[in-house]
C-alpha cells in the first residue's frame, strides 16, 4: 500500500469511532471504553476486550453534561461524558474513569451517576506516591481491582500469561509510535501536521494488532524515503491534546512542521514501555506508572528543579526545532500551574514559544491564526 493510502485510512480511523465502536459490536466483541490518563489498558486487551480511548470531541457541543459538571471542568472531561450521554460511545459494555487531576476526581463520580446500570464504571486511583514501596502496592492493588471489575465484564478469568501477552503487544505499539514520531519528522513534507495527527489518534480506537501491522508497514514505507529537505520551520507541541485538523492546518499553511511532541495524548502516553523482567505483571504495570518522569500530571518529588521546563527545552533543541507551541487547555489547573515553570526554562534555554489558549468547542481559529503566523515569522529567524 502506498504511503498516502496508508496515511488516509489512520485520517478514517482516526475520525470515526462511532463507526468502529458498531463494528467491533457486531463481530460480538465488548468494548471498554478508556479515559485519560495512564489506566492500564493491557489489562482490558487481556481480557478478550477491545480498549477505546475517549478524550473529548472536536465536533461535538456540551448540552447534557452540564446537567452533571461544573461550568469550569475542562471541555475534554465534559465532552468525553456528553459523548457517553448522547449515544455516541452506546454499545460499551464499560468505561475505566482514572482519577489523576481534579477535575476527574469528581467526573469519576458523575460518570457512574449518569451511566447508571448501563455500563460497568471502573474507578482507577492511582497513587501520587509511586516510586516508594507503598506506592507501587497501592498501585498494584488499584489495578487488581480493576481486573477483578474487568473480568466481571468479560466473563472470563485474566491470567498472567494473558497480561504478559498484552504487555508485549502495548510495548511494541509504544516502539512503532516512537519510531514513526521520528520518522514524521525526517519527512515532514509526507506526514503533514494533521496526518501524524490522524496517526497517533488512531491507535485509541484501533484493535492493537491491525493498528501495529498498519504502523509497522507505514514506518517501513518512510524509512525508504530520503530525509526531506523541509523549507519551513520547526516546533515541538506541548500539552494536553492537539487533534483539532483545523488548528493543525494553520500550521501547514505558514509552513511549521511538527519535529517532536510533549503532548499527553501523543508521546507522554507511549515514552515509557513495561519493564519485561518483572515476574509479577500487574507490578510490572505498576512500575511502568512509576517510571514515567517528566509529566505536568505526575508527582516530581524534585520539582524545584524544573526538571520537567529543562526536559523540554533539551526536547526542543535535540529535535531540530526552533520553537515550541504550547496549547493550552482552557480550565486546566496542572497545565496552567506548571505554565511559569516551563516559561522561565525555555526562556533560559533561549527557546522562543507561544501559548495558544484552546478547548475543544473552538470553533473560531482567527485569533490562533494570527498568532501562529506571527510565530512563524520569528522561527524563521532562529533558523
Ligand atoms: S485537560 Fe487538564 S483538567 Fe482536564 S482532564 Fe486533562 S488534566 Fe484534568
């Protein structure tokens, strides 16, 4: 299949999981539907399950969940439960509600008032403490209970050589995904910001081996490629999620190709693979959740060393990018709190950046396009 061919079906998949969700229904498969952030989903591909990842809608508007959500909850959290209300995601058999920032502490509680007995609700706490001892206890026992609910759901028994199973095939899907992240860069011309876009989205609603087979063979298409000679400008994006075509084709019209991501819903969400020497799988699990670093969402026991600000600023100069853009998510606390943070390092490390104010009821791009032609204008001057 060509390079184009294979981009423009990850753009379908990517755009239609209502679609996909009716498909996997009518071959008799249950579907677990997997709010952000971190839930360990291998344990639903464990069970026989198909994990689908809700993170908001660009397309639709909140009506019903303002029933159940304060007006300055996230648009992602109230959307992913306006979708859930709607009948968009009808057919899941249940959804895992992970708890990591304030606002989905309480969503957690809304989603299981209004799901009622329509689908299982499956609470996830993870600890904040998760390198300690009791930490990864906690967190194994978090997990536990979730596989207890999932196997509830499937009507099977998940055993440890199911978990091993899926942690193999997660961590091959988290390698093609780094791979490809570099391979977008080297050839930016092809993979369009929306085209990587639609790629990395696709995974959340994929079966993971047909995503793998489809990966694998792109990447192996665009290693063949010579490295493109890019005339435009480079950044790394940084933020919560940044899916919106519309927001992404401003970046293709003023010619900024996209060199490498902190995004949570891109490379934070595939940086860190299971450990495969771990006996215990749900521990290996569990100590995946402790290894990743660098996460506005996670506890940095050393943060009044800004670590993070310096991981990113480095992000920015290894990854041949003049600049970084960050979006940001309208109400949300973590992103906004470490905002000051990661100003002071890239302004340290003389890196120049914008902050794009987003949510995903954006319907108007004016004001973000002029900013990002303005923003265009001074990376060309860095190169
Ligand atoms: S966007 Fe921010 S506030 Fe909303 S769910 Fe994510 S971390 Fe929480």
């Amino acid at each position: 299949m060509s390079i184009n061919a294979l981009l423009d079906e990850f753009k379908v998949k990517a755009a239609t999981p209502k679609q996909q969700l009716a498909e996997y229904k009518a071959q008799g498969k249950k579907v677990i539907g997997v709010l952000p952030y971190y839930a360990p989903e291998e344990l639903v591909y464990a069970a026989g399950m198909v994990p689908m990842g809700i993170w908001g809608s660009n397309t639709k508007t909140i009506s019903r969940a303002k029933e159940y959500c304060a007006t300055f909850y996230c648009t992602i959290a109230q959307l992913a439960l306006e979708m859930l209300l709607d009948g968009t995601m009808d057919g899941l058999d249940g959804i895992i509600t992970p708890t990591i920032c304030d606002t989905l502490r309480p969503m957690s509680q809304n989603y299981r008032v209004a799901m009622g007995d329509k689908m299982k609700v499956i609470f996830l706490a993870h600890p904040q403490n998760r390198f300690e001892d009791f930490g990864l206890q906690f967190c194994v026992d978090q997990y536990n209970h979730v596989k207890a609910d999932l196997e509830e759901v499937a009507g099977r028994k998940i055993t440890d050589e199911d978990i091993k199973g899926a942690i193999a095939v997660y961590n091959e899907s988290r390698a093609l995904r780094r791979e490809f992240v570099k391979l977008a860069s080297d050839h930016c011309d092809v993979v369009t910001p929306t085209k990587r876009s639609a790629v990395l989205k696709a995974f959340f609603f994929m079966e993971k081996p047909a995503y793998i087979e489809k990966l694998k063979e792109l990447n192996a298409e665009l290693a063949k490629l010579p490295v493109c000679d890019w005339e435009g400008t480079k950044v790394v994006t940084s933020g919560i999620i940044c899916d919106n075509p519309k927001l992404l084709e401003i970046f293709e019209e003023n010619k900024i190709a996209i060199a490498a991501d902190d995004v949570a819903h891109e490379t934070r969400s595939f940086r860190t693979d299971v450990p495969t020497d771990e006996a215990d799988p749900i521990m290996a699990l569990a100590k995946q959740f402790a290894n990743m670093d660098y996460d506005v969402l996670l506890y940095d026991p050393k943060s009044s060393e800004n670590r993070r600000g310096e991981f990113v600023a480095n992000l920015v100069k290894e990854s041949g990018a003049q600049g970084l853009v960050l979006f940001m998510q309208q109400f949300c606390d973590p992103e906004e709190m470490e905002y000051p943070y990661l100003k002071k390092a890239l302004n340290d490390a003389g890196v120049p950046h914008i902050k794009l104010g987003i949510d995903q009821q954006m319907r108007d791009f004016g004001q973000a396009s002029t900013a990002i032609q303005a923003f265009a204008d001074v990376l060309e001057m860095q190169k």
